[in-house]
C-alpha cells in the first residue's frame, strides 16, 4: 500500500480530514524545527532528549518541568551535546509550562511527563500552535482521550504518540509479523494473547517535606489534593523509576504502562486500530492490600473484537504479543533491547521473533500489502512536521490503543462479570457504573475540562 492511499485510508477511518499543508508554514530543506521540551525526568533522559536532539535539523530552545531542578538539568544536558558539536544555544528553563508555551518561536513540543499530565498539556500545546510528540500513554481516562484526540483532529497540528514498537528502529520485528498476519500467513486470524508485566506494592510511606525546587501542587494537577511523599512522586537524588508509576491516582498501572505498547501492536497486525473490543471480562486481579503503591497485580483479562477475534491479557504470558491462526502462531516481543533500565528482558536467548513454523516468518513477496514505514518514532515526527503528513501513530490511533487498556482497567474493577463496549459510541452497554469510570474528577483550575477548544 502507498504511503498516500495509507493517510487516505486511515484518515476516513478515523472520521477526520488531512488539513492541507498550505494552512501551515512550510520548513524549508536549510531551516530548523524549534523543539520544547515539557518533563525532564527519567524517559526525558534516557530516550526522548536523545532520540530528537540528534537530527541536525531541529535545534532544542526550552525546557519545562515543575521540578525545577531537574529542569535545570534539562538545560545542561542540552547545552552539553551542543557544546561538543561547537554549537552556541540558548535554552531557556520554565517551571511553567504554560508560560513557554506561549512562546511563538516555538514549533513543537515534547512531553515527557507522567501519565495523568498528557493530555491536558498535549492539548495546549496543539491550541497554541505546536507540534506535539506525547509519550504513552495518551490520557489518563477515555474522556480525556477523546479530548484530546478531537483537539488534533480540530487543529490539524501533527501528534506521535511514543509507540516506539511501530518504527523499525530498533525492533524491525514488530512490523514485520503485522504484515505477516495481515497477508494472511497465519491463515485466518482467531486469538491474539498480550503477555505484560506487573509492579510491586510498598508499606505505607510517612508525609514529607515539600522540596523547595518542586511545585507539588502543580504536579498532582487535575488529581486529588494528598500528602507529599518522596515515593509518591520522583526520586530526588537520582532518575531512577519513579513511584507515581506505581499509584492509581496517577495511573492505571503495568495495563497501560506496557500494555498501549503490546495492545497498539495488537491492533495494528488484527486491523483494528480505529476500534476496540466489543466485550471484555476479567478473569482475575490481584490489588494490594495495603500500602502507598496501589496499582493491579497478576491479573488475567478476556477480550472479543467485532471480527470475532478474541484477545487474553495476562501477566502469566511472557511479555510480548502473540498472533494465533488456523495455520500455527508467530509470537513478537523486543527480546534483549531496552529502553530504559527497568525495560523486562528475557534471561538467556532473546524471544524477539518465533513461530510455529520458522517458514512463517519468510519474507513477503513484491505484491503483498505492506504497512506505514517509519525509520524512527521521533524522526518520523519530525519528518512529518516538515512534510505535514500524518504520523505512523496519530491521535486517533493512539487514543484507541490507550483506550482498550483503559477499558481492561475498568473490567479489573468488575472481576468475572463481562462488560460490553460500543467502540463507536465510547460506552459500556447497559451498566451505568463502569461508564462513570471513563472520566475522572478534575481538580480546579487544572484539567483537559478546563480547556476552551
């Protein structure tokens, strides 16, 4: 498939247009993209900064976190790599977002922040004019992804989502087995299962001192007002995994955290990437029963598409997604690379790539139909700020990835009782108490609610 009948396609899917490039101000081949970056903790540092700061055709001009150290920090990362390149910048420090944003010189965005601070900032920023590049996942609820999505499809801004497992670098595989599934190598297509991984609770952490350097109203945000802890938030001395990863309030845990990485490729080799399932049922789910980390366990969730593909989550598969048919089964994950530290990998060979019958995973032939190219999640961002083409993961592709995991989320909160889902509505069938999970309270003045579109 050419890469012009692709954005066709998925762009009706979708239920949006591609906004002409003319409305937009062209970058021509000499000039830069001026990048912002929003969150400068850990994912900032061991792979967004890195993967945008090293196209020499976009220049880094400011940071932004409410940790105003680790803003600072920021900064002197990116003054360092232009220092070696004997480049002379001037990257400026914000506390405030908000306050960068209005910054005209700015072209685009980065946002590196923790989960419950995606979309409202994704949003602001598209209305005031950016480019934004968003790490997964893209909200906090369905409501809030929705918003979201709308906001990019109203302003016509070009929006990544960070599923970095769609570009070929560094996991070539991922593509390859959707296309496999979709050239039909499994035959017909019948059960997909999604292995992921889960995080440990902790005891009950005392109320701590707010660091000087840290906004921490600002950084609960839309959620409920509760007592600083270090746990609950980032690590002071280091930039290691942060505890917020681990608490509800901000997150939805391993479901969404690994899970819109596996369930976007999912969808991607199944087809269904501007859908979800119609039905979903927890088996089981196991939360702590104490203590400041509250997000699931083990669990073991039971999905079932429209096509009548049906779908098993579950902590108990290795992580990683396996394509099942009626002619055997190939199986994908990331093997022994890592994003980050904390990255799972297997102990011994690496799994990235097995079937049932190593002849599946021969290469296709020169007609078969072959999916979106991308190089590099962040380089085909920044590509397509340039060309105004829509990105291999667009708002509305991301909101349905996060969405099925918010959706499986929700079912934890029902154990062994099926919910069905209208995917073109957005909204359980007849039960009243889990369409009130897909929104949450906002906490004035913060929130996407709040956000005049």
């Amino acid at each position: 498939m050419k890469r012009r009948d692709f954005l066709k396609c998925t762009a009706a899917a979708a239920g949006f247009s591609i906004v002409p490039s003319s409305v937009f101000a062209q970058f021509g081949p000499n000039s830069k993209i001026n990048v912002a970056h929003i969150g400068c903790g850990r994912i900032c540092r061991e792979h967004d900064l890195p993967e945008v700061i090293r196209h020499d055709f976009c220049r880094y001009v400011a940071v932004a976190d409410v940790d105003l150290k680790r803003a600072k920090d920021g900064k002197k990362k990116i003054d360092d790599y232009y220092a070696k390149k004997n480049t002379s910048t001037d990257v400026k420090v914000y506390q405030d977002y908000r306050e960068m944003l209005q910054d005209k010189s700015i072209d685009a965005v980065v946002i590196s922040t923790p989960d419950h601070w995606h979309a409202q900032p994704a949003m602001e920023a598209a209305l005031a004019g950016k480019d934004v590049y968003l790490q997964k996942p893209t909200s906090l609820t369905i409501a809030e992804g929705r918003q979201m999505s709308d906001t990019f499809n109203h302003t016509g801004r070009i929006f990544q989502l960070g599923s970095q497992q769609r570009s070929r670098s560094p996991w070539p595989q991922f593509k390859l087995v959707c296309e496999l599934v979709r050239n039909g190598r499994l035959g017909e297509l019948k059960h997909v299962e999604v292995g992921l991984g889960t995080d440990p609770g902790c005891g009950d952490e005392p109320e701590m001192p707010i660091p000087s350097n840290l906004n921490y109203d600002m950084w609960l945000g839309a959620t409920p007002e509760v007592y600083y802890t270090e746990k609950r938030v980032h690590p002071q001395k280091d930039f290691s995994r942060p505890g917020w990863l681990r608490c509800e309030q901000f997150g939805a845990g391993m479901i969404t955290g690994w899970g819109v990485h596996h369930l976007d490729i999912a969808h991607w080799g199944m087809g269904a990437e501007f859908t979800g399932p119609t039905e979903i049922e927890c088996e089981k789910v196991v939360y702590p029963k104490s203590g400041l980390w509250n997000v699931h366990g083990d669990f073991t969730i039971h999905a079932k598409y429209a096509s009548g593909v049906t779908m098993e989550i579950s902590s108990r598969f290795t992580n990683g997604v396996k394509f099942i048919g009626t002619e055997g089964w190939i199986f994908v994950s990331r093997g022994n690379v890592q994003v980050t530290a904390s990255d799972p990998v297997p102990k011994g060979e690496s799994n990235a790539l097995k079937a049932s019958d190593p002849k599946m995973l021969a290469a296709l032939g020169p007609d078969g139909f072959r999916l979106y190219d991308s190089p590099e999640q962040h380089l085909n961002w920044l590509e397509c700020i340039r060309n105004r083409q829509m990105t291999i993961s667009p708002a509305e592709v991301a909101h349905r990835s996060c969405t099925v995991c918010l959706v499986s989320h929700i079912s934890m909160k029902f154990p062994k009782k099926k919910l069905y889902w209208n995917p073109v509505k957005e909204e359980f069938v007849g039960n009243a108490e889990a369409n009130s999970m897909l929104s949450r309270p906002q906490r004035k003045p913060w929130g996407t609610n709040n956000i005049k579109v």
